[in-house]
C-alpha cells in the first residue's frame, strides 16, 4: 500500500477491516474515523495533554549554579556533560526512525496521528538540550558530535541504529514473515531499548540533581521529557503487541530468543555506559544501583512484551515512579505551578 491509499469507491471503511499494517484495498489511510484502536487515538490526546515548549522554562537559577566553581565536583560536571552528550543526538536518531521508517510502514490511520505527534515531540526534545547547552554556554561542537567520539555513547547509538538500515529500504516487504520480524526488531529496538532502557539512566542521574534543587530548569525538562518518552515507549509497546496479535506466526520461539538477547546486549551496553559516566559515586547514586535499575526496567519491558524476566532486581529508586505519574502542571521539584501559552497568545 503507497502512503497516498488513495481510491475511488463508494464502499465505506468500516472499523472491522482496519489493521496497525498491511491494510487491503478496503482500508483508506487518509481515513481517521471509524477509530478501531481507541488506545493510539488516546495516546495521542494524552500527548497533546503535555504539550510543553523549552523556552518556557526558566535557566537563570541552573545558568548561576553552573558558572560557580564550587557548584559541582568534577564527576558531576562529567555526568552531566555525557548525559546531555548523549541525549542530544538520541533525540534524533528516534525521529529520523520514525518518520523515514515507522511511519512508511504503520498505515493505521490512528497509529499515524500518534506518530506525527511523538515526531513534534522528538523535535521538542532536540530544541530542549540545544537550549540547555545554549543558555549554561557549554561547547556546543563538544556535545553535539559526543555520539561520534565517546565510544559508550557511539556503542549505544549504533546499536540500535543497527537494525534500521534494512527498514529503510523500500524494497522492504513486510507482508513476509522475515520483513516483519525485522521491521518488529526495529520497532524494539527504539520503543523498548532506546526509549526504554537507554535514556533512562541518564533521566535517574539528572532528576537526582533535581531533588537536590540543583539545577532545577534543566531537571523540569528532563521530567517533561521522561513524561513524553513515557508515553511513546507504551504505545510502542502496544503496537508491537498488537502486530503480533494480527501475525502471530512472526512470534515463533527463534524469534522471541532473538529478542530477549537484543534486549539483553542492551543492557550490557548500557551498563558499560554507566560505567564511564559513573566511575564514582555521586548523589546517593553508584554504578551498581544504577546497573540494577537498568536492570529492573529491562525486565517491565521483558514483560510487557509477554518475554520472561532476565534479571530479577528490586527498583532501587521508587522515587522515579512518582516523577513519571505527577501530572504536567505540577513542577516536581518545586511547588509553583507552571503556565503554558495558549493560541491567543501567538503573535501572526
């Protein structure tokens, strides 16, 4: 099906015939309503919910604390730099997939309404750590080409971009079993193990400092991002279920160990990252419960994709749950509320 999906019938889509991928020629693409997946449809409403603009928030407090020499150790000072390192070029590498890849190949029109939304989102993301970089005066080039010259950060990011080049040809046949399998792979890829499991060890690091009320400016938008990256790895995770419920015979055993050992490299991967972030402690934090958490979440998305656990740990930080389920307006770290601009405030 050619993204256009465009007919000429009298025949009327109905909600029966839709499906997340391969829709026949009964499916037009253009065609939102009749809605069947009312969970994409309200992923994106709940997306819409957050919406949030980095040059919103205040830098003045988090400008003034790092320009103080005794503001933060060294370590710190390197946490800090590898984690915006890596996030600021992530962000990219997830909307690259999902708009020259993800979307081509879900021809739901539901899912794609979410889709354009998470891409918007993703763009966010970009503009909040060149903001963030921009306004403490860090060298941009420094943190902006990180990815190509700290080998955990590179490691990451080719690991996922890894199974994207075969998505990416549009010879790609995903009415195959072996096309879908490796459109699925992409699909965990970069819902379940870079939105899933890489950036989370940088959101625990960063909202760390947060509870500290330091650097508060660039913490509430690194709990607006983990909010938006919340809601993309789950209904990324559902759309990969639900691909599977429409072609079980994808999801043979072969398949499923492939995954949990995808899943698993990560995991080392990220543990090793942690490792050069993390050479000692700072904050209450340390490479081994940092590893656990990692960990921990690697085995909710194990599970979420009906796989068995691999690791077993407890969360050592439960406080990030309740970072994740404060709603929007609430600022986690302090206790003013923070006011968004609405259309009327637009200048044309």
């Amino acid at each position: 099906m050619t993204d256009s999906c465009i007919r000429k019938s009298k025949d009327r889509v109905t909600a029966d015939n839709k499906k997340l991928i391969n829709n026949d020629r009964t499916v037009d693409c253009n065609q939102l309503v009749p809605i069947k997946y009312k969970w994409a449809w309200n992923y994106y409403l709940d997306g819409c919910a957050n919406h949030w603009m980095p040059s919103e928030v205040s830098m003045q407090r988090d400008i003034e604390q790092w320009k103080d020499p005794k503001g933060f150790t060294p370590e710190e000072r390197h946490v800090i730099k590898r984690t915006f390192g890596f996030f600021a070029t992530a962000e990219t590498l997830v909307g690259n997939n999902l708009v020259l890849a993800v979307y081509r190949l879900v021809d739901n029109p539901e899912c794609r309404q979410y889709l354009l939304r998470q891409a918007f989102e993703e763009a966010i993301h970009v503009h909040a750590f060149q903001y963030i970089v921009q306004s403490l005066s860090l060298d941009e080039g420094e943190m902006f080409n990180m990815y190509r010259e700290v080998d955990a950060i590179y490691n990451k990011d080719e690991y996922t971009m890894s199974c994207t080049d075969g998505v990416l040809d549009t010879s790609l046949n995903i009415r195959t079993k072996e096309g879908l399998q490796k459109f699925l792979k992409n699909l965990v890829g970069f819902y379940g193990i870079t939105e899933g499991i890489f950036f989370y060890s940088g959101f625990v690091t960063m909202l760390s400092f947060g509870r500290q009320n330091r650097i508060p400016g660039t913490c509430e938008q690194i709990q607006y991002i983990l909010r938006d990256e919340s809601i993309h790895m789950n209904f990324g995770l559902e759309l990969i279920n639900g691909i599977i419920d429409e072609n079980p015979h994808v999801w043979d055993d072969k398949f499923k160990s492939q995954i949990v050992d995808f899943i698993k490299n990560a995991v080392k991967l990220e543990w090793q990252y942690i490792e050069e972030c993390l050479p000692k402690g700072i904050l209450g934090l340390n490479t081994q419960t940092v590893k656990e958490y990692i960990g921990y979440i690697a085995d909710r998305r194990l599970e979420r994709l009906r796989l068995p656990k691999q690791y077993g740990y407890e969360n050592p930080f439960p406080w990030m749950s309740e970072v994740i389920d404060l709603k929007k307006e609430k600022n986690f770290f302090e206790t003013r509320v923070t006011e968004y601009q609405t259309g009327g405030a637009l200048e044309w």
